[in-house]
C-alpha cells in the first residue's frame, strides 16, 4: 500500500466516524538503505588445567593447602599469559597421599576478574572432604590398629548380622 492509499483510508475512516475517532498522519520519508552493522566475532574459550599435587612426609593439611592456592594461582597467571585467546581458566588441584587421591581445590575465573582481583582465594572452591579422605584426619595412626574397643564393636555387629541372616 503506498502513501495515497493509506490516506485515502484515513480520510474515509474519519468521514465514517465523524468526531469519535483522532488520526493523526503525516506522510514521512521512509529511508530503505541498507543500515551497517558491525558483526564482531565472540570467541570464548575456557582452559581447564589439572595438577596432582602430592603429600610432603609430615605435611599438614593447611600447608597443603596453601602450596594448592600457590600452585592454582601461578598456573592461571601463566595460562592467562601463554594463551591468550583464553577467557576463563578453571584450575583443579588434586591431593595425593598414601595413594588416595581427592580434589583440593577448584579455582575458576574470566580473564576480566582475573585482571581486577588476581587473589585466589576470591575465585576458589574449597573440598573440605578431602582432609579426611587423604588422611590429614585419622583417629588412628597410620600402621596402628584401632583401639580394641572399635574391633570389638564391629566383631559384636558382624555377629549379630550372621545370626540375623541364619
């Protein structure tokens, strides 16, 4: 429809309608060029590193703890800086000790947060279970028995459950 005719529909509706309906047109230029639009590729790229990180003899958990905090920290700054289409760098420590081995700690960041807080601690997910499961925590030292009371519990309950099942 061109421009006469939507004006001629304007009139005839308003001569319809006389005093109830208000229409206000005015013909305008409509400008049909192609508009530039700047099409920007995005690439984003995550970088996932893992470190084994294994136990010194006579190591506490804290300290092993920090020198995961030192070594996610020092891994992400020299990912950031080798790689440098990467936008967020997901570092993940595991613990090894005795031949178990359990996540310390996750540290992930974008490339932006890094460069405006490059603390560790801000970006780190701590796994807390793994002082038990590397054996920080034991009740019993390693190479030593459980104190007799523990075996004689479990001998107790082993028992019960024979006869139960008989």
């Amino acid at each position: 429809m061109n421009i006469t005719n939507i004006s001629s529909l304007i009139t005839i509706l308003m001569l319809a309608a006389p005093g109830q309906t208000t229409i206000n047109y005015q013909p305008s230029t409509i400008n049909h060029q192609p508009s530039t639009i700047n099409h920007q590729l995005i690439y984003a790229e995550t970088a996932e590193i893992n470190h084994t990180l294994s136990r010194e003899e006579g190591e506490s958990y804290d300290v092993f703890v920090v020198r995961s905090e030192n070594l996610a920290k020092i891994t992400t700054d020299s990912r950031f800086e080798q790689d440098k289409l990467a936008t967020i760098i997901k570092v993940t420590i595991l613990g090894e000790s005795g031949g178990a081995i359990a996540p310390i700690l996750s540290l992930e960041v974008s490339r932006q947060d890094w460069i405006m807080n490059p603390n560790p601690q801000s970006w780190i997910t701590y796994f807390p279970g793994s002082k038990l499961l590397l054996g920080f925590e034991q009740t019993t030292p390693p190479g030593e028995t459980p104190p007799t009371q523990t075996l004689d519990f479990l001998q107790k309950s082993i028992s019960r459950e024979k006869r139960r099942r008989e």
